[in-house]
C-alpha cells in the first residue's frame, strides 16, 4: 500500500487510482515485515495507558462530568495516536482501514477538546453550544466517509464521483498545516480563557491548569516545528516525525500519571470546600434551597433540560452555586448529575409503565426525559434501578 500522507494523528493511503486515472488501482497491501523494538513497545504501553486514563475520567465521580468527559476524549485522541504510530512504525499488524478513515480527522479535536476543558473550570461549567467546536471534525470524517463511499463503488466495479476523490486529495494537502493552525487558534482561545478566571480557582486547579497549557504550549512549538522542518531542510519520510512522536510518548505518561493525581486531587479540594461552605450556611437558607430545588425538579421538571447544568440550575432557583453544590453534596448526598439522572431515572420508569409510551423506544424515551446519550442513560439506570432498562421493562410487562 503506497503512503502518500503521514503526520500526528494521520496517516492517508491511496485506495483509489487519482481522479484522472482510469486503469488500474493502486491499492496493493503489502504486509511489511514484522519488528518489535523498545520504542514500538513504549509508544504500546503509553497508547494503553491514555486509553485507560481516558475510561477511568468517563467512570470517576465528580460534580462536572463534561469537565472528565472533555478530559477523557483529549487522552482518546493521543491514545489513537499511539496505536497510529505502531501501525506504521513497528509492522507488528497488518493494515487497517480505521487509520486510512480516520487520518487527520481526530487530531482536529485536541484544540477543541483543550479549549473545553479549561473553560468547564469556570462558573458556568459546560460552555454553550460546547458541540459547533468540532464542526471540522465532522467535516474531515465526511470527506473520509465519502471516499470509502468511492472506494467501495470502485472495489465493486461501479462509477463514482470523481470530485469526491478531488475533494479528498485537495483535503490531504492542506490537513496537516489546517491542524496546526486550527489548533494553535483554539491554544490562543485556552489561554485566554484560563487568564481571564484563574483568580476565582482553586490553589489546585489554578496550578493544574497553568501546567497544562505551559505543556501544551512547548507541543505547539514542537508541531509547528515538525511542520516547518522540511520547508527550510530537507528531511524527507517519517524521520522528521520521530522527535515529536517520541515526546508525544512522553507527554501520555505525563498526563496518565499527573492528570490522573490531579484530578483526584481537585476533586478532594472540592469536596473539602464545600463541606466547610455547608458548614457556614444557616438552617434556613438551606432548607430554602433544599424545598427551591425539589420544586424545580417536581413541578418544573428542569430535569428534562439535557444542556442543563449547575450554573443554569442554581441561577433559576435563585441561589449561587457553591450554595447548590454545598446543599447537594451534604444534605442530599448527591453529586449535581447523580441528582439530575436520579430524577430522569424515575421519568423513564413512569413512561415505560405508561401504556401510551410502548410505541416508543427505550432510547427515544431517555431521550425525552432528559438524557443526552444512551451510554450515559444505560449506566445511570442501572445504578439507580439495580437492572438494565430492558430488564426492567421486562418485568413491568410481565406483572
């Protein structure tokens, strides 16, 4: 299989003669010889290590799950690079079309997913709108999307478009300086973004988040460097990627080992403080706030809000949000989505025993209740419920 693109996060074969070729494919996969070295056993243990700490933030507790979610899918993204990186470097596999799919796709989403994460440490949580920053994400894996479409039409022997493969090769040209640029303007956005609310943090989170973009900083330069290289000197194939690589290596063990310290850590701080905020709250204003929210979630069913977040809640019940948190986290002893999916949880259990409901799925009734994916709607119902949804719809016929 001929490479003719190979960068961070992307590696593009030809699967398709070019547009003005009409003869013959060039896809030939070749299985390169086998090896094993101490780099390609590195960069494994490294990929395997993002990958974990990226399940462990999608499954810790926490108050602010967009915060770990953000988090988890910025390891994701530098655990694919990890398993990219052997796929070409060690030949310990065969080829695999997911990085033929995939190149320059993901790697769009680190600045975004950067970006989110540092602004989720402010007042309001989750930005707005948090989804329009991936909107080239989704346009990249359309392209790609697109030319397995052709590639396949090809394979079977039937025309296809040839401006999709085009659209493709023109993508392959600009991919690699759209990505850093795209990601040097969403650094810039981290930042700002960080300056701007680093006096009202934590001491943990301030220093937290000034490590981080100090690190993702030096990874900018180095990126822009090993896009630059070959601009001005002449190295040519994979060797002006291997410095990068190698620190990309070395940045997973990082961040597997300090985000995983830190976050354990904040997330003591924040239990500490608000613990001692409850403790300097009166009787009254507590039960206000107890009866406030109760109301809000009874009668005006905020619950069946899948944007809302603490922020959003505490400002319509009238209180700030360190007092909501403080009310949550010691008198009901609930985490903020605990206490919002514990509400939607019940939702669905009445609309599965409502005989006006069985025309709809179970995902089509999370969805109206309030929840926002299905993994998230799976997990928080067995918890609650002690049993899968399906489960539990199965008695309730069966009664």
């Amino acid at each position: 299989m001929e490479v003719t693109n190979v960068g961070v996060c992307g590696t593009q074969k030809k699967l398709l003669p070019d547009a003005d070729v009409g003869k013959g494919i060039i896809f030939k996969p070749v299985l390169p010889a086998m090896k094993i070295d101490l780099f390609s056993l590195v960069v494994l243990l490294g990929a395997l290590q993002a990958l974990f700490f990226g399940i462990f933030l999608l499954q810790a507790r926490t108050e602010n799950r967009f915060q770990n979610r953000m988090l988890a899918f910025f390891m994701f993204i530098f655990s694919y690079n990890g398993f990219e990186t052997l796929h070409w470097s060690s030949g310990l596999y065969p080829d695999i079309l997911v990085f033929d799919v995939l190149a320059f796709v993901l790697i769009f989403a680190v600045g975004p997913c950067l970006y989110l994460y540092v602004r989720s440490f402010g007042k309001e949580g989750r930005p707005p709108f948090a989804g329009r920053h991936f909107i080239v994400v989704w346009m990249a894996l359309a392209i790609r999307a697109a030319f397995l479409v052709c590639w396949g039409l090809y394979v079977i022997g039937w025309q296809y478009p040839k401006w999709i493969i085009w659209l493709n090769t023109a993508f392959d040209r600009i991919a690699e300086p759209l990505s850093v640029s795209w990601f040097a303007a969403y650094y810039v956005l981290s930042v700002r973004a960080w300056l701007s609310m680093r006096k009202g943090l934590m001491d943990e989170e301030a220093r937290w988040l000034k490590t981080l973009v100090g690190v993702m900083g030096v990874f900018l330069c180095l990126w822009v460097a090993t896009v630059a290289t070959p601009m001005i000197w002449p190295v040519t194939g994979l060797h002006k990627y291997t410095m990068i690589e190698v620190l990309l290596v070395v940045f997973v063990y990082w961040m597997g080992f300090a985000g995983y310290h830190r976050t354990r850590i904040i997330y003591a701080a924040r239990q500490q403080q608000a613990g001692s905020y409850f403790d300097q709250l009166g009787d009254d204003e507590v039960a206000r706030c107890a009866e406030a929210l109760h109301e809000a979630m009874a009668s005006g069913q905020l619950y069946l809000d899948p944007e809302m977040t603490a922020a959003t809640l505490a400002a319509r019940i009238g209180v700030p949000v360190k007092t909501l948190s403080a009310v949550l986290n010691r008198r009901i002893g609930k985490g903020f989505n605990e206490y919002l999916n514990g509400w939607r949880v019940e939702a669905v259990k009445d609309r599965m025993k409502d005989p006006s409901s069985r025309h709809l799925t179970l995902t089509g009734i999370a969805y109206e209740c309030g929840f926002n994916s299905q993994p998230t709607f799976q997990r928080a119902f067995r918890a609650i419920a002690g049993c899968s949804p399906r489960e539990f719809l199965r008695r309730q016929q069966g009664s």
